[in-house]
C-alpha cells in the first residue's frame, strides 16, 4: 500500500517549498457536514447515523462524508435486524470497509486527520487584537 500524501501544512513547516516553490499544492476543504440524517431513512438507518455522527469528532467530518455516512449507517441498520446464521461473510467485509472509510476501526483511526483550532494569542488578548498564530 502506498504511503498516504503528506498534508501541505505539514510540508510548509518542514520548509519543503523553500527549495521547490512548484511542489505546493492546497489541500481540498469541503464546506461543513450535514449531522441531520436523510429523510428517507427508517427509524433504525437514523439511530445508527446518529450513533455514527456522535462517535466521530466534528472535525472529521466534512459534507463529502455524507454518502460514507449513509452507506455505514444503512449496512449497520440491516446488520443489526439480520439473524446471525443469515449474515455472510461479504456483509461484514462491507461493514468493516464503511466503518474504515470514516475511521471507525482501531487501525484506521490513527489515519484520520482533524482540523485543530488555532492557537490564540493571550497577550493579544489582553490588548484587543485577536491575532493566530
């Protein structure tokens, strides 16, 4: 498996574009995640997107998670009412898979990035300005 891409905030402070200014690129923002579930889903599909939803920190997800979020919470609502004998193998790979996408595993956590927010100033404070760094 290839090595993941290093985010341009991290290549920045290593000062990797001092070298080769061309090397910059930006990292894809996408607006803020919906928590409210679809319309359409049953009772159970909306207590396993909440479940979900509440699991992972706001940071993590983004609006293009929402579809991720679906298909986990939809696979987990027809886990949960199947019988044991009737799940197969195929739907716990799926289950497992979906779970992974968003960083539900034990693994997969350490993979999952979260915005953090900045750092504030107190001494700015203290004089009105209201300056990150």
């Amino acid at each position: 498996m290839p090595k993941p891409r290093t985010p341009s905030a991290v290549l920045e402070a290593r000062g990797a574009f001092d070298k080769d200014p061309a090397r910059r690129r930006e990292d894809f923002e996408a607006a803020e995640f919906d928590p409210a579930p679809p319309d359409y889903f049953s009772d159970a599909q909306r207590a396993v997107w909440h479940e979900i939803v509440a699991a992972l920190p706001p940071s993590v997800l983004q609006a293009t998670d929402r579809m991720a979020v679906e298909l986990a919470a939809r696979q987990v609502a027809y886990f949960r009412v199947t019988p044991d004998p009737d799940v197969t193998a195929a739907q716990l790979a799926q289950i497992r898979t979906a779970l992974a996408v968003l960083g539900m595993t034990p693994a997969d956590r350490s993979r999952v990035s979260m915005k953090k927010a900045p750092k504030v100033n107190a001494f700015a404070d203290l004089l009105g300005e209201k300056k990150a760094h």
